[in-house]
C-alpha cells in the first residue's frame, strides 16, 4: 500500500475488525474479515452484512435544477421517477461506450447525489459540474434478506426507505440519507452518514446483527447476480446495447450525450453480447480467457469465480448474440479447457431450479 492511496472514515474501525485491505480505484478498501469471504458471501444471501463503500463517488447538484443537465448528460430518463427515489443510469462516451454506470439520487426537486464509480468520480464531475462530497461521508451499505430487520434497530427511517428509494433521516443529530439500492442481488439499504458520525453507525449496524463483509464477497455477490463492473462488463468499447443494458436507454429522450453512435449500432446491429455461464465442476475461467465453440474462438470471459451458492464456476462472458442458452461453451483457462453452458443470471436463483 502507499500513502497516496485515500480511505474511508471508518478506516479504524475495519482494522479492529481485523480486516485484510486491498487497492481499489485509488483507495484503501477492506478485501475480507476474519470470518473470510465464503461465509461474507452466504451471509449476506441469507441473513444480512455491512459494507463499507465509501470509495464510490457522490457529485451533488444543487440550487437552480440540474435536471435538464442530467436528462441531457445520462441514458436513462428521470421523467419515469421523481424527488425520493434513485435511478441506474450510464454516462456515455461519444461513441456510445460506457464511460461509467451510476446511481442518481434525487433527494428533493433540486437536489441530486450522482454516485459514480470510485475511479470516475473526478471524469464525471467534468462532465457534469456539481460539488465533489465524497471526503464528507461514508457509505454503509447493510445488504440481504434480514438487512431491513437490522437497520430499523439502528435508524427506524432508513429501514422504511422503498426499494430504489431515497429518504432523508437522522442519526444522533446529524442529517443521512438512506437508498433502497445495492450490488448483491439482494434487498437491502445503502446509507450516505457524514464521516464524523459513520463509525458509531457502522458498529451499531454490526451490533445490531450484520456480518462485516469486504470487497472480495461484494464482487463475488455481484457476479452470482449477473451485475455489471465498471473495467469488466462495461467500459470504453463496450455499449449498454452490448451489455444487455439497454433497458437503461430511454431511446425516445430527443438528446443525450452518445446517442447518435448507440443508434447506429442498434440500427447496424450488435456482434457481441453479454452472456453467463456456469461450469459442470468447481473450477472457472477468468477475465481475459477465450471462449469456443465447436472449435471456433467465439468470444472472451469479462469476469468469473466460484458460486458458493451453485458451488460451481460461473462467469460472465461476450459471446456472438444469436448463441442460445444451454450451449455449450470451452473456456480455455491457463491451457486447459473448462466446458461450461451458457445461462441466464442471475446465477443464484438457477439453485432454486435444479431437480432434487
């Protein structure tokens, strides 16, 4: 690790916790606990965990309504919500790759949070103006089937927040705000608290029943839900049409930045798109591993790892659009083949499905 790289406010309360860190996006970010990342990753699909995302970015908009400037900048339309809920959405480059994928909240009618990506915040800014507030909060995001339960015993208000909502609240006089988002594929709460009050929610959160969870189980969570990283599954080169994201284009917008090149590519037609698959055995391919089939290189792995949930080898890959799912795939990893089938995330829920 090196100085430069930033941390969060609840920096000492991770390494009480005994928390192994890690480089991401500039910072300094717990990778796992004690209890380590498998048990993370179970916990947060069955009971509930804390994270600690501070790293992403929040650029606020406010005064005299940015909402044109949004609407003109982002893929997605805020006409379909309003002040008090959040939207996924894409900044594009101008010719119509991803240039990051982030979560607006709209905390009243002229006030947004625009959360992007940990290492896009400062290019994001630059494209749309606002006051970068990272430093001035943390993130605390408490994720899975029991999270509500133990967010109301620490802030009520925060646990009553609607899935994709937005909620202001207090916490021992100090002013948060609540989200009905996360990246696990499972329901949960994730909460912005001004960095002199985060450490005590944090471990009031912790207290109150949720494991501590690091990148490492966030990222394999994030895969078994078949959810898109910003460097992987989305970055320059690689369009929201690509991605199986185009739901996140509000095509009928008369402007916005990329939409003249993302046009002529749905209009010539795309010649790759995101696809999962799912190993017979334990073992996965990784970024960057070429897939084949019938002998024919097809495409390549963006991302891939164990399911502790399938307990089988899941990726997610770009393959040629028309290859159907249930085909077989041959990942070549590290010169040996891994034989896979191609699937639909996310992959937790294929557990539901199996025969007994």
């Amino acid at each position: 690790m090196t100085t430069s790289l930033r941390q969060s406010p609840l920096r000492t309360e991770h390494e009480a916790l005994g928390a192994k860190f890690v480089e991401f996006g500039g910072w300094e970010m717990p990778l796992s606990y004690p209890a380590g990342t498998l048990r993370e990753h179970l916990t947060c699909r069955r009971a509930a965990v804390v994270f600690d995302v501070s790293h992403l970015g929040t650029v606020r908009l406010d005064g005299v309504s940015p909402y044109d400037l949004l609407q003109e900048s982002f893929t997605n339309d805020l006409a379909k919500i309003g002040p008090g809920r959040a939207q996924y959405t894409h900044l594009l480059a101008e010719d119509g790759s991803v240039a990051d994928d982030c979560i607006i909240w709209w905390l009243d009618e002229t006030t947004f949070d625009v959360m992007p990506n940990a290492s896009n915040t400062a290019s994001v800014r630059e494209a749309i103006g606002g006051e970068d507030t990272t430093a001035s909060r943390a993130i605390i995001a408490v994720q899975g089937p029991t999270a509500r339960e133990v967010i109301a015993k620490v802030a009520p208000a925060a646990a009553g927040v609607a899935h994709f909502g937005v909620a202001r609240f207090g916490y021992h006089g100090v002013d948060c705000v609540a989200a009905g988002t996360g990246y696990t594929g499972e329901d949960g709460v994730e909460c912005a608290v001004p960095a002199v009050a985060a450490p005590e929610f944090f471990r009031a959160v912790v207290d109150a029943g949720a494991l501590p969870a690091g990148l490492g189980a966030r990222d394999t969570l994030r895969l078994e839900a078949g959810l898109p990283l910003f460097g992987y599954e989305l970055g320059p080169g690689i369009t929201p049409v690509q991605a199986g994201l185009g739901w996140v284009v509000a095509w009928y917008k008369p402007v916005f930045r990329g939409k003249a090149a993302l046009e002529a590519e749905r209009e010539a037609g795309i010649t790759r798109r995101l696809r999962g698959l799912v190993s017979a055995t334990r073992r996965f391919p990784r970024s960057g591993d070429r897939c084949r089939i019938g002998g024919a290189d097809v495409g390549f792995v963006t991302s891939g790892s164990f399911s502790p949930v399938l307990e089988r080898g899941i990726a997610l890959a770009f393959l040629p659009p028309g290859v159907a799912d249930g085909s077989e795939v041959e990942a070549d990893v590290r010169g040996t083949t891994v034989l896979t089938s191609v699937a639909k995330p996310p992959f937790q829920r294929l557990a539901l499905l199996a025969p007994d």
